[in-house]
C-alpha cells in the first residue's frame, strides 16, 4: 500500500483515469441520478476516494461497495467512507467486504463496476469475468485499468513469476480474451512517465517504497549487487531532465464494456 501510493505520487496517471471514467459514465449514464457501484480489490481507497466524491459533487446518489482481501486496506477505506456518510447522510451508503473476490456474493447486482489495477490477481480470467458479468446490472458498465506490458514492468513480471509461480495478467491478455469471446468493448491507452529520482537517492524513504512497487518484493533483502542491477536497468529505461527529474514511461489500459438488454442478446445483436 505504501509503494502504491509512493508510486501514484509520482506521476499523473490517476488524474487522467479518473477524466477518462468520467468521460465515459457521461457517455453512458449522464442521466441517472443513482447509482450502485462495486470496486473490486478497492484498497485503501486511492482511486475510489476521488472518484465517488466528484460523482457526490455532481449531486448524485451513491451506494458504494468495496471488496478486497487486504484487511488493512479495507479498514482505510471504511475510514474514509464513515467520514464522507456523515457529511452525505442522505446520499451516500457503503459497504466493505474484506474477502476475496471468489468468495464474495451479492445478490443486488450494480450499475458501475470497477477493477482498478486489480485484474493482476486473478488466478483465471474467464471465471473472473463471469462472475463479473453475473454482478453487472443491464445496461451496466465495467471499467477495467490494467497495465501495459512496458518496461517499467519487466522486473515484477520476472519477480512475480520466480517468487509465486504465475503469469500476471497483463493488457494485451485482457485484450485477447475478449476478442476470442467476441465480447464488444472501448479500450483507451493512457501513456505517462514516472519520476523515480528519488530511486537513486540511498536514503530516501521514498525511493524505497517506489523501488518495492516496482519490483514487487522488499528491496531492502537485496543483496548490493542485485540492488545496483535493479538501478542499472532503471536507469538504461529512463531519461533524466535538467530540473533533476528522472523519468520512465508507464502506460495502462482502460476497457470498458457495457451489459446489453436481455432482448439485445438473444436478438444476437
């Protein structure tokens, strides 16, 4: 969670999700007025905090349900949410569930559904999905940000795969299950750089959580010469600019795919 947020502080990748989601709630349900949404893995709330205090800025009603197993994560964001309820009682209702996303059951299904950097854990797509699509209200949509396979991303990939003993899902994966199941869907690239200067400084707290996330594992059990590898393919991958800033390309992925009206899908349209 600190190296998530250690990261996100660092670029503005964020800023250009949460306008692109807005963008398309506008697209699809500028008219509704009340919405019942599900985050799944929701963290501590870094992306969902932003996002449902502008739809409650926009005078909308909200019923908010967060699902993840990190139990930490899910006592931050109960936090926050209890905080935002006494200052919207009479529109904004929540509820967390720290669970895992298979054993979470819901029988109201939702009109939004978010997977925020939260598709890497699922351990098969296609039974995620379907229970994805079992949550999803008609006319529903899913929002889906996934990473691009960059090589920002290279060393928790290898991490990951010596460690745990599995492929993370990545774009281009989500990409291909959903054209072999011919499931129509938009997919927008948002492209931003991350500054990881503070990577290179021994000292910085920073830099630490910043080279954890990246890496996906604690780097302070790294040996000198792993550390310095590390740095090195950083730094061949980045670009530094005369104000001190070193800066590495990121790219993520947003899907979004809308569940048609009953009669729509037995017409085959």
């Amino acid at each position: 969670m600190e190296g998530q947020i250690a990261f996100r502080s660092q670029q503005n990748e964020q800023e250009m999700m949460l306008e692109a989601t807005f963008q398309t709630i506008k697209k699809y349900k500028s008219s509704q007025e009340n919405y019942s949404i599900l985050s799944i893995g929701c963290g501590s709330g870094l992306f969902e905090k932003p996002f449902l205090t502008e739809l409650l800025e926009l005078n909308k009603s909200v019923h908010f349900v967060g699902v993840d197993s990190n139990k930490l994560g899910c006592i931050k964001i109960k936090e926050w949410c209890q905080e935002l309820s006494k200052f919207k009682v009479d529109k904004f209702r929540y509820q967390i569930h720290p669970v895992e996303f298979e054993k979470f059951e819901s029988s109201p299904t939702f009109d939004i559904i978010l997977l925020i950097h939260s598709f890497y854990y699922f351990s098969e797509i296609e039974s995620s999905f379907q229970k994805i699509y079992e949550l999803l209200g008609e006319e529903g949509i899913v929002i889906i940000a996934i990473a691009v396979k960059t090589e920002l991303k290279e060393p928790s990939y290898y991490v990951n795969q010596r460690l745990d003993q599995k492929q993370t899902v990545w774009s281009h994966d989500l990409y291909q299950f959903f054209s072999e199941h011919h499931i129509s869907f938009h997919k927008e690239v948002i492209n931003s750089s991350v500054n990881i200067a503070q990577c290179f400084q021994k000292d910085s707290q920073l830099g630490r959580h910043l080279l954890d996330f990246i890496v996906s594992a604690k780097t302070r059990y790294f040996s000198p010469s792993q550390l310095k590898v590390l740095l090195d393919y950083l730094s061949s991958n980045s670009k530094e600019l005369e104000d001190g800033k070193i800066m590495i390309p990121s790219s993520v992925s947003l899907y979004y795919f809308q569940k048609k009206k009953e009669e729509e899908v037995k017409k085959g349209t």
